[in-house]
C-alpha cells in the first residue's frame, strides 16, 4: 500500500507542476498580448496621426498648391511628408483626391470662363452696335459743322470700336464688320488710324503689284490684327520714337506686313509666352490675360487660327520688338484696273532696298530706306495739262502766296472732308484724323501685350 501512497503523491505533484506551469504559461501570454496590443495601439495611434497630419497638409497646402499650378506651371506641389507612416492605400487615396480637386477646378475654371465669354459677347455685340450708330452720326456731323474737334471725337470713337471688336474676337465672336476685296496698303491705312499715336507710325510700300488685294473675308480680322500689334508697339515705346511698318510681297508665299519699334523690349519669359499666344492656343482663358487684362496678343492669335495668318515676334534691330505677320497666298487677290487706290495709300518704292541684316526667320526684312510717312490730305483739284501748267508758271515765276481769306479756309475745310469721306469709301473705316489729336495712351487704352 505504501506503493500506492507514493504514486499517488508523485501525480498529485506532477498535477500541481502542470498546473503551475500551465497557469505562468497563460500568465506569460496575457503579458505578451497585453504588450501587443499596446504596441498596437501605439502603432494605430501614430498612424491616425499621421494620416491626420496629411489630411491637413492635403487640405491647407497639397490642393491649393495644385489649383495655383494651373495658372503658375513654376508652382510647385508638395507630396506626402510622411510618406512611410501612411500606408499604401491611404496614400493613393490622397493622391486621387490631389488629382480629383485639380479636375474639378479646371472644369469650374472652364465653366466660369464660358460664362464670361458668353456675356462679353453679348456685352461687345450691343457696344459695337451703339459705336457703329454714333459713327454715322458723326459722320453727318462732319457734313454739316466745321468744327474739328469732331474729328477727334470721331477718332476717339474708332479707338472704342476697335477695343470693343478685339474683346468680341477673344470670346468667339464676330468681328462686326463686312468688307469687300480690300487693297493691303489701305488695310494698314485703315489699322493706322485705330491707334493712339498713329501719326507716329511709318508705312513703307514694297509690294511688287499696288492693287495686291486680300479677300473679303479676311481683310477685317487682318486689320483688327494689325491694329493690334501697332498699338502695342506705340504703346511700349518712346513717344519721340517712330514705329515703322514695311508691306512687302514674297513670291508664292503671300505677303508680309512689318512692324518694328524703338521700345523697351522683352525679357525671354515675356517673350515666349507672347511666341505662344501669337501661334493660337487652342484655350486662353480671360483670367489668365492679368489684371487688367493684355489682350492684345491673345486677340491675334484667335485671329492666326481662324484665318491662317501667321505671326512671329522677335528683336527688331531698332532696339525694340520686331513681328511679322505673313498673310499666306490663297487669301490674296488682284482688284481690277477700274477700281480707284486711296489717294492716302503710300506709293511702291521704286528703288531697291538695302538688305537687311539677317534675322533668325525666314520671313523678309522690312528695307532699310527711310519709310514714308502718313499723307497729309489735300484737295483735289482738276489736273492740268502740261501747256497751261506752264505758261502759268511762266506767268508768275515770282508770285508770292495770296492771303487766306475766309472763303478760301472755308474751301480747305470742304476739301478735308471730302479726301475723309473718298478714303472712308475705299477702306471701309475712317481714317486718323490730321487735327493734332493728343496723344493720351493711358486714356485711351493701348497700354497692353
């Protein structure tokens, strides 16, 4: 028996070492999930701090600085900061909602800008109209008073159309105005006299053929183009300073028109964000022209695009900009002899030009003769023929020039107005007037790119 005592008391010790064991055991492994779970915890805790920590950054800096960077392309958009306590998942997803934000900004962006275009439309097309109704009424005004300083206010009133037409081509719209087949010389003539400082501009005619015409169609947008270009290079140069423009004719590949100014110039970024609006983006948006808006490149390349003009700017050697806009060969034609040139229109050099130094295109170089300025107007008179205009000189060789009378004013005055009104026939706009107008380009607006 006492065997069986013994045994007896060797499993009960065993028992209890196996519960003991298995009791330190569990002991240990609630320890061990306890730290677990703490470390966890802790894990999670910096992970949802993290996470928050993004969260904000995505919020305050991550979504702004990607809408800035769709007008700003040099703005930079910062990323995750940290990137290693975010798990892969969480990221994407911040990523995805970077890209959603920038897609939804520049719908809106699209949306607003449509908007815009739409009312300025309709804004410039109701302006344009009003213009064009007080156009011909200065127009009779001129017929009935001799008071010049309705000319200036015509003048002033040609200075609001051509704005009013530049703001309807960039949002879309139509010029306004129909012509018929129009002499390119008096196309420049009619740009001209749209711009603050026209008597300061230069026109040099180098066109092989004087009645090199361009289509009906495409001679207005030409003209808003060209006046656009003239009254950004008086508008960015000395007033002392002249702005000279060179027609020029080039075989098969149409025609040339000049324009080359003493002004400040450009630096590289002004210049190739000017190259790229001059070549007709497919979307300018009016929020990105500035505050106040330059619109004047912008106009020009709506115009390259939907008329096939082109257009390239460059250093003129004048220490200015130079460009060049090339009006391509199907656009122009040859008007009939019976058709009368504008006795304003400067006649084709004869000599031959100096060649101009070479310049980075292969566009022409406007000569280097002197250009011939804006003519003033005179009155016509009957032409006489060669006996009776001698024997008149003959006559009195040594006559001194009789005193103005009243009538003889008066007759002066008629006669501008019908060299007006003769130049108003042919180019379908009326010309700068010769009365001194002020020079007032903040005034009058031709402040822009």
């Amino acid at each position: 028996m006492a065997w069986i005592v013994a045994l007896l008391a060797v499993v009960a010790a065993v028992a209890g070492f196996t519960r003991a064991y298995r009791t330190g055991l569990m002991e240990q492994q609630a320890v061990t999930r306890a730290e677990l779970a703490e470390r966890q915890a802790k894990a999670a805790e910096a992970r949802t701090a993290a996470l928050l920590d993004e969260i904000r950054q995505l919020a305050r800096r991550r979504i702004p600085a990607a809408a800035l960077a769709l007008s700003h392309p040099s703005a930079t958009v910062p990323g995750l900061r940290e990137a290693a306590e975010v798990d892969g998942g969480a990221a994407l997803l911040l990523t995805e909602a970077v890209q959603a934000a920038r897609t939804a900004v520049l719908e809106e962006r699209g949306r607003v800008d449509a908007a815009a275009r739409a009312a300025m439309r309709g804004t410039s097309a109701k302006i344009q109209s009003l213009l064009n109704q007080s156009q011909q009424l200065l127009h009779e005004l001129q017929h009935e008073y001799d008071d010049p300083r309705i000319l200036q206010l015509d003048f002033r009133n040609e200075l609001a159309l051509r704005r009013t037409q530049s703001t309807a081509v960039l949002c879309d719209a139509w010029p306004g105005l129909a012509r018929q087949n129009s002499p390119l010389v008096e196309i420049v003539l009619g740009a001209q006299s749209r711009v603050a400082g026209y008597e300061r501009i230069k026109v040099s005619n180098h066109l092989r053929d004087e009645r090199l015409a361009l289509a009906a169609r495409a001679a207005e947008p030409l003209a808003i183009a060209l006046a656009e270009l003239l009254a950004n290079a008086t508008a960015y140069s000395h007033p002392d300073t002249d702005v000279q423009v060179t027609v020029q004719q080039s075989g098969g590949r149409g025609a040339f028109l000049v324009v080359d100014d003493a002004g400040i110039g450009m630096d590289e970024d002004a210049l190739e964000r000017a190259r790229a609006l001059l070549a007709g983006p497919a979307e300018v948006l009016l929020t990105e022209l500035g505050d106040p808006p330059q619109t004047g490149f912008a106009v020009v390349g709506r115009l390259v695009v939907q008329y096939g003009f082109e257009c390239h700017i460059e250093a003129s050697p004048f220490g200015g900009m130079r460009t060049i806009l090339r009006v391509p060969a199907h656009l122009l034609t040859v008007l009939d002899e019976d058709r009368n040139l504008s006795a304003l229109a400067p006649a084709p050099v004869t000599a031959a030009p100096a060649q101009p130094a070479q310049t980075t295109t292969d566009t022409p170089a406007p000569a280097a003769a002197e250009p011939a300025g804006l003519p003033s107007r005179r009155r016509r008179a009957p032409r006489r023929t060669p006996a009776v205009a001698t024997a008149a000189r003959a006559a009195e060789p040594d006559a001194a020039p009789p005193a103005r009378t009243p009538e003889a004013a008066g007759a002066s005055w008629a006669a501008l107005q019908q060299g007006t009104l003769n130049g108003r026939s042919v180019t379908g706009r009326p010309p700068a007037p010769d009365t001194g107008a002020p020079d007032h380009q903040d005034d009058q607006g031709d402040d822009e790119k």
